[in-house]
C-alpha cells in the first residue's frame, strides 16, 4: 500500500487495511471497533455500523464543541491494533508493505508504531519503504481534471488528500480555499490534528481575510486550535494575534482573547504558563461577550468564556470564585438558549461544576451532577472516569469500578480506567491483578508517567527490582523531577543496599511533593536500617500527618523504641492494634509473646 497523505490524508495506510479486511471480518468483530474503523476508513462507514458514540456525533459542527485530546490517535490506532490482531488470529497471518513512509500522515506513521509494539511478528510482519516510483508531473490543469474527477467519485477520503491536493496545484485557488476548508473541518472534528495543523497553514495564504471574513477565521482557528493540541503554543497565538491584526469583529476578537487566555493557562511547559496573563485575556473575552447583540449567541459565548475564566481561577488557588462563575454560566444557558440548543456546552459546564464541588467538599453535589451528565451522554467515556474517581473517594469502590469497566467499553482503549482500576485492586490487596491492569494501561501507551510510576512501585514492593528499576528510569527521563517515580527508584536504591543513592531520591521526591506520605514512610524505614532511629521516627511521624496506619504506627514505634523512647512506642503499638486487631506481629511487639 501508499501511505502517502496526499492520497486521502489522516490514516492514508489505515484505511487501506481496514479496507480490505472489514469486508472479511466478522461482523461482531467489526461492530466492536465501529469507532476506530469508522475514523479510520470514512468510506466504509456503509460496512461498519455505529454501536457506540456520544451526543456530540449527532449535533451541528457548531454545537460539537469538544475539541479531542491529542493522545485521541494512539486510542483509535490501539483499538484498531486489537482488531487487526484478532481477525489476524482467525484468518492467519499476512504481510504489510508501506511504501511512502516518508509522506506518510503522523496519525499512519503513529499506526504502524503500535502495530509493531501489540502484533506479534508472527501475525503481523511490517515492511516499510521510503519511496515508491514518484507520480509524473502535472500541469495546473491536470491538476483541475484530477481534482473534478475524484470530485464526482464523491469519497471521504479523497476530500482529504488527493483534492486539496490537486485544487492547490490547480489554476482556482477559489476552488483550493474550499477545498482546504472541506478536509480541516473534517479532520478537526476527527481528532487529526496534525493534519489540521498542516492544511490550514497551507490554505491561509490562498484566503482573503477581507472578501472571505468567515472562512478565513474558521482556517485560522482550527489551525491555531490545532496547533494549541500540538505543544505548539507559540505558533499558535501568532495566529491570533494576526487575527487580531486583521479582524475588526466582536466575535472574531473575543474568541481570539479566549483562546489566547487558555493557551496561557494550559501552555504544556509549567516554566510558560502565565496566569495573570490569561486572565487578562479571559477578561476581554467576556467584556467583548456581554455586549453581543443577540441573547442566543451572548448566552453561549459568555458562558464559554466564563467557564474559562473559572478554570484560570482554579489555578490561581479560588476554587469558590470558579464554582461562582460555572454557576453563572448554566444559569445563562438555562434562561437565554433553547431547550435543545447547545446539549454539549451544557454538559461540560455540568462536569466541570462537578468537578468543582469536589474541590469544595461537596462530593453529594458533585455525584448529582455526573449522575445527569452520563444520563445525558451515556456513550462519553471521560465522564465514567470521573464518576468512577468520586465514588472511589466515597469508599463506593465496586461502583467504581463498574464505571471504569464502563469507559473502557464505549470507546476506543486507553490507558486510565485500567489505571485506576488497579489503584482500586491494590488497596484491596490485590496486587497481582493491579500488576496486570497496568500492564495493560502501559502496553496502550508505554510513556504514560503515572502508570510507570505505580508500577515502579508495585514492582518494587513485589521484589521485582530489576522491573521496577526499569520503569522508574523509563519515567524519569519522561519526567525528570516526578515524585513518585523518585519514590519508587529510592525503595529500589534501599533495597539494593545503595543507601546514599536512596536518600537522594527520597530527598528529591520530597522536595517536588512534600506531601507525599510514600517517600516520608520510605525515607523512615532507610534511617532505621542505617542507625538513625530518631531521623526515622521524625520521618515517620510526616508520614502519620494524613491520618493512623497501623503498618506506619507499628514502624514508628520500633523507631522510639530504638531511640530509648518505650512508653511513646507502647502508645503506637496500642494504636496500632485497634487499627489492626488481628496483626500477630503487632500484637507480639506489644505483648512480648
């Protein structure tokens, strides 16, 4: 096969090999990964029915507000791996030879990569090339037949590579802008963001922003949204200010403001955020929103604008201010916009308010929310991950997991349900089944810091050193000042004698989370095994700050009673076996037999 983006863009590659085996697959194979196969191939969408899908797949693009996170691709190329690998598994193993490679979309070259990584050679073997035998040139008319000819095929696909394509080589610029604008739109709502990136900044230059106000700003937009997603903050807010330069409309300008404001909240790195700044920004935004003329479009836009301006808040530490200002704008939106418009911007102020109780101590408040959300939009898995964490707060841990058990189900995989269903196995004493779970959350996605973290830790708590070494230096060159991974290299450390190297990551861990009870019970347990009882109960005493556990009682009273300090240590152990009535070697420590 080409992979060539320039044949039907996003999953060139992908959709050729969902092309020739959807047809062959069972059909309760193919309704499983109706989402990944569906994004993947748009022209077998007659083949491929939808079983699962959020409100949002059935609202005008206006209303499908949610922009898809940047790690949405490796969910759709992890779900269409399993698909492979199944149909693989019954129908016997076959060859893939990609040519092109070099012109190939990220989403492909991202699609080959976990191929590689979850189908064993012995299914799947993957050949790649650099180049296959270049098309002859065409002339700017060429181009235009090429492009009206694959225009009257009428595929999704072609809409997305081969006619941009042809329309920019062409002698119509007219007929590229739209073009360009047909595959950006198309792609933004897919989740492609690399495409987005690149097909917007090539259409820019072809649009008058003064004959062509509106689709100018639509390309400007989704290439700066586009951009945003890729770590690329900097590109981006140059695209607004050039809006800013060029535009003289409300809207325009307070959407420019908006953006701008949450490109400096949410900059990826921490050093780059500038929170005065956003707010600033967020500020003209609503100041620009309060004035528009029509109460539809005033409701909508200011509520947006306030939900952002409440998370600048929520990272300024005024978690209350923010809960204010969501309040604000559901109560726009339940007077000013009509029953029916506008489902998902209602939703996510819903989850965010959520969210925010929580904060605030609120959980009941917070479950009646998430309750409706999902009620609402039962097909969104994001939604079960954050009902599924308050209720795991709430001691609810079965419902908990039956809600993670949920979002695994009605998307594409990834990696935090099995993630958080293993912190859930863990504490119930499950270690094994934890191990597995993020084994799994790690085989979707091997950079995922917290789940090498957990694992580091589970790993080394399980003796498996080697393992758990592994996984914390894999994370800490991901994230170099991650506490827990430090937590988790330093019980290795201690474990393998190196105790010098031990007190440096504990000391390191505590310095980026002071809070972090693990490291303070680890660092404990390194002073007593090196003679320094008093240094070790002090650390265990941090460790207690949260709240009593016996295990951490029962270390800290072997501590005082090194240190000469028995009474202190009898009031530990005392403590200790309430907790942990039938702990033997509590209960031998206290009673001498």
């Amino acid at each position: 096969m080409d992979a060539d983006r320039r044949l039907r863009g996003p999953y060139t590659a992908g959709g050729t090999i969902a092309s020739a085996l959807v047809p062959v697959a069972r059909p309760e194979l193919v309704a499983r990964y109706d989402i990944e196969l569906r994004a993947m191939a748009p022209d077998l969408h007659g083949l491929v029915p939808v079983k699962r899908g959020s409100v949002a797949d059935h609202l005008p693009r206006a209303e499908r507000i949610l922009v898809h996170a940047p790690r949405r691709t490796l969910r759709l190329s992890n779900g269409f791996a399993e698909f492979l690998r199944e149909h693989l598994a019954e129908a016997g193993p076959r060859t893939l030879v990609v040519e092109n490679l070099h012109e190939a979309d990220p989403t492909d070259r991202e699609l080959l990569a976990v191929l590689r990584r979850r189908i064993a050679p012995e299914l799947l073997t993957v050949v790649t090339g650099e180049q296959a035998v270049p098309d002859s040139p065409l002339t700017p008319e060429e181009h235009d037949a090429r492009a009206d000819e694959l225009e009257l095929e009428g595929t999704i696909g072609a809409r997305l590579g081969a006619i941009p394509y042809h329309r920019e080589h062409g002698t119509d610029p007219r007929k590229a802008v739209e073009a360009f604008r047909t595959a950006v739109e198309w792609c933004l709502d897919a989740g492609f963001h690399d495409a987005v990136a690149e097909l917007g900044l090539r259409a820019l230059p072809l649009t008058d922003p003064d004959t062509e106000p509106e689709t100018w700003w639509r390309l400007l937009h989704s290439a700066a949204t586009a951009l945003g997603s890729l770590d690329r903050e900097d590109e981006a807010e140059a695209l607004f200010d050039l809006a800013r330069r060029e535009s003289i409309s409300p809207v325009t300008h307070a959407s420019a403001a908006y953006s701008t404001g949450m490109l400096k909240v949410r900059h990826h790195d921490p050093a780059q955020r500038d929170l005065n700044a956003a707010l600033a920004w967020v500020n003209q935004a609503i100041a620009i929103s309060t004035l528009l003329p029509d109460p539809h479009e005033r409701a909508f836009k200011l509520g947006f604008d306030l939900n952002g301006r409440a998370l600048v808040e929520v990272r300024l530490g005024n978690p209350a201010k923010a809960l204010r200002l969501v309040q604000e704008a559901v109560e726009l939106a339940e007077r000013d916009l009509r029953p029916d418009e506008h489902p998902i911007h209602r939703l996510v102020l819903r989850a965010n308010r959520a969210q925010l109780a929580i904060m605030l101590g609120r959980p009941e408040d917070a479950l009646e929310d998430l309750d409706a959300v999902i009620a609402a939009d039962p097909g969104y898995p994001d939604y079960y991950i954050d009902r599924g964490n308050l209720l795991h707060r709430l001691g609810r841990r079965d419902a908990a997991i039956a809600d993670y058990e949920t979002a695994m189900r009605v998307g594409p995989p990834f990696p935090e349900p099995y993630y958080n269903r293993a912190e859930i196995l863990f504490s119930a004493g499950d270690h094994q089944g934890a191990l597995v779970d993020l084994d799994h959350a790690l085989e979707l996605d091997p950079g995922f810091v917290d789940g090498l973290a957990n694992r580091a830790g589970l790993l080394a708590a399980l003796g498996e050193y080697d393992r758990a070494r592994a996984d914390a230096e894999a994370g800490l060159v991901l994230d170099p000042v991650n506490p827990y991974l430090l937590c988790a290299l330093g019980q290795v450390e201690m474990a393998e004698g190196r105790h010098k190297e031990a007190r440096i990551a504990f000391d390191q861990a505590l310095e980026g989370a002071p809070s972090l009870t693990a490291a303070w019970a680890s660092r404990g347990m390194l002073a007593f095994e090196t003679g320094d009882p008093e240094g070790a109960v002090a650390d265990f005493t941090r460790a207690l700050e949260p709240g009593a556990d016996p295990a951490l009682l029962f270390n800290r009273a072997m501590a005082l009673r090194a240190a000469g300090r028995d009474r202190e240590a009898t009031a530990d152990l005392t403590r200790a076996l309430e907790l942990a009535p039938d702990d033997d070697d509590i209960r031998r420590e206290l009673t001498g037999n």
